[in-house]
C-alpha cells in the first residue's frame, strides 16, 4: 500500500477514486459477461463447423480413390476473393466472413471424368468450411484476449483499488477524528489556563 497524506485533500481525492472504481467496475463485469457469452457461441459455432467439416470428408469416402486419378482439381478451384469486414463485438475489433467468391473455371468435359464437377463443389465446400472455422478461431483468441484483460481488470478493481480506497478513506478518518479530538482538548486546556 503506498504512503497516504492524512489530509482532507486527500480524503476527496481518495472518496472520488472509490465513486470512480464503484462506477466502472459494473460495467467491466457487463463486458466481461458479454465477452464469456461470445466466446461460448463462438466455441459453439467453431465445434459445428469441424463437425460439418468432418461429414463432409466421410461422404468422401466413396470418391477417394477417384481422387487418385490423374485429375489435377487444384486448376478448376481458384478463390477469387475473400469478403471479411471489420465487426465489433464488445469493443474488441473483430474479422467477419461475408463471403468467399470462387473463379468459375469451367472444365472441359470431353478432356475430364463425370465425377469431377461433383469434386469440383466438395473442394470447394471443404476450402469454404476451413476458412470459415479459420476466421471463427481467430474471432476467438481476439475475444479470449480481451476476456483475460478484462477479467484482470474485474479482480484489480475488485480486490486491490476497491478495498485500498476504502481502507485508506477509514484511516484518513480516524486520523482527523484524532485531531479533531485533540484539538478539542487543547482549546478546554487553553480556556482552563486563562
């Protein structure tokens, strides 16, 4: 705890930093609430997305050794553009996904097995669910970033600068409460001399 003045300067100043900390702390534990519910949807959506992700290959199955002809898929499947904006979700700055455009590079069919339009779309579902999981995940280290800070914030307040203020207001009180005694007793000695 660091050195007070026992003065009532200090006693203003120490009383407005308490209505100062009691005023911010509810709205720290609001963001920090609505931070821990983000990171829950998040977590949530990240799951659905491997889950969907995870079917997908499973449907593969079938596909996977036609996979190992001599098709090279990679020339049909070009990503355009990726559409992210800038979101904000409780003041933390945040990539959304709006879409992601693809090239329509169109095989020929005389040159190409049937299969390959089929292969052609589960690529580029697979690409589309990995970027997405991707852009999901880094929403939630932001967010986890700002939780932990947050949190830190919640505890400093509530368990460091919240009590220091009031203890340091109970101590410049008695402290005055002293003086106050004692000059009392000072003035009834002085008026009991004359």
């Amino acid at each position: 705890m660091a050195k007070i003045k026992l003065t009532k300067n200090e006693l203003k100043a120490q009383r407005d930093a308490l209505k100062r900390f009691q005023r911010y702390l509810p709205t720290l534990q609001l963001k920090k609430q609505q931070l821990q519910m983000e990171i829950r949807n998040l977590d949530q959506d990240i799951k659905q997305k491997s889950e969907i992700e995870n079917i997908e290959r499973k449907n593969l199955k079938p596909w996977i050794k036609l996979f190992s002809e001599s098709v090279d898929l990679e020339q049909y499947i070009e990503i355009n553009s990726l559409d992210i904006i800038k979101g904000n979700i409780a003041g933390v700055n945040i990539p959304i996904l709006k879409k992601i455009i693809f090239n329509d590079i169109i095989p020929n069919i005389s040159l190409t097995p049937l299969w390959i339009d089929y292969g052609i779309d589960t690529l580029k579902q697979l690409i589309t669910l990995r970027i997405e999981r991707k852009i999901l995940q880094k929403q939630y280290d932001l967010l986890m970033d700002e939780l932990r800070t947050t949190t830190q914030r919640v505890n400093l307040f509530e368990k460091v600068k919240i009590p220091e203020a009031k203890e340091n207001i109970r101590i410049i009180r008695i402290f005055m409460g002293d003086q106050q005694t004692a000059a009392v007793a000072r003035s009834k000695i002085a008026k009991g001399k004359n």
